[in-house]
C-alpha cells in the first residue's frame, strides 16, 4: 500500500517509491504530458523538417486540449470533501500530488503484485476511517480487489474509466 509521496520535483521527472520501481505514469498529469509532447515534437521535426509545421500544430492542437482538461481537474475537484482515492493499482501518484490528494494502489506500480491480508486490512480500515463513498476500479485488473474493499466498507466500487461491470 502506497500514499502518494510528498516530492517536490521538476514536471515530467519520474521519481522512486519505497518499493524501488519508478513510477511510469508521469503522462497521467496533464501538465506532465505536455513536457512529452514537446519532446515528441522536437523528435518528430528533426526526423523530418519538411513537416514541421504541421507536427507543430498538432502539438499546439494536443497541449491545448491538455491545458483544458488540467483546468477541468482543478474545477471539478476544487469543492471535494476527500483528499484520498483507492484504487486498484499504484499508478496515479503524479495526477494525486499534481492536484493535492493521495491516491492509494490495492496492487503494486507494475500490476502483478497481490496485496497481503494485511494490505487488504489497512485500506478497508481506512476507507472505513475516512469515510470514502467510493474506490475506483481500472479497466485492464479484474475487479475483484476493489470490490472485496467496496463489501467490506459500504463504499461504491466506481470505475475511473470504462470497465466492465462492478
């Protein structure tokens, strides 16, 4: 189990957790993800300068839709009574601290670690302790986890994106 780490970093610097994995889903922060379109783009117009206008473009096109989905993260969660998500696995650290709450993983950064009872235990416990109304499965893990979690305290088990049925 994993809370979202108090790192103070530049944008799209990945960085280590406990368990020593680094944590790929820097792309999930949308400000993070504009530091990688500038990076694809300077790789696209080196490659191939006769196009560079239009890799340019749609650049600008990408960051600007990333800016407004940022502004929609901050909107939609500017009046949340919650300040922790649980979801099924630890990948969205960056997304958590970009927007000021922590995130907990019932799973590992990689996907193919099985929590302990123990494990298991501290997130009902918490979930139970803070009240949450919701834990959120992924589309790609099995649900089970999460609604083992979602049983053993009366939250909702609600999918962050399109999964099959909870």
């Amino acid at each position: 189990v994993h809370a979202a780490e108090e790192l103070e970093h530049e944008e799209g610097e990945e960085h280590e957790h406990e368990h020593g994995l680094i944590d790929p889903h820097f792309w999930l922060d949308p400000l993070n993800a504009k530091v990688q379109v500038d990076n694809i783009l300077a790789a696209f117009v080196k490659a191939d300068p006769e196009n560079a206008d239009f890799y340019r473009s749609n650049a600008e096109d990408l960051k600007s839709r990333l800016d407004a989905l940022h502004q929609e993260f901050v909107d939609g969660l500017a009046d949340r009574t919650k300040n922790v998500i649980v979801t099924t696995h630890e990948g969205f650290d960056y997304l958590a601290e970009r927007y000021g709450f922590e995130a907990y993983g019932v799973i590992g950064i990689s996907g193919d670690s099985q929590p302990s009872g123990h494990d298991m235990k501290e997130l009902t416990d918490l979930v139970k302790s803070l009240g949450l109304h919701y834990v959120f499965g992924e589309p790609i893990y099995s649900n089970d986890l999460i609604n083992t979690i979602a049983d053993g305290t009366g939250a909702q088990g609600m999918c962050l994106f399109l999964c099959a049925a909870m």
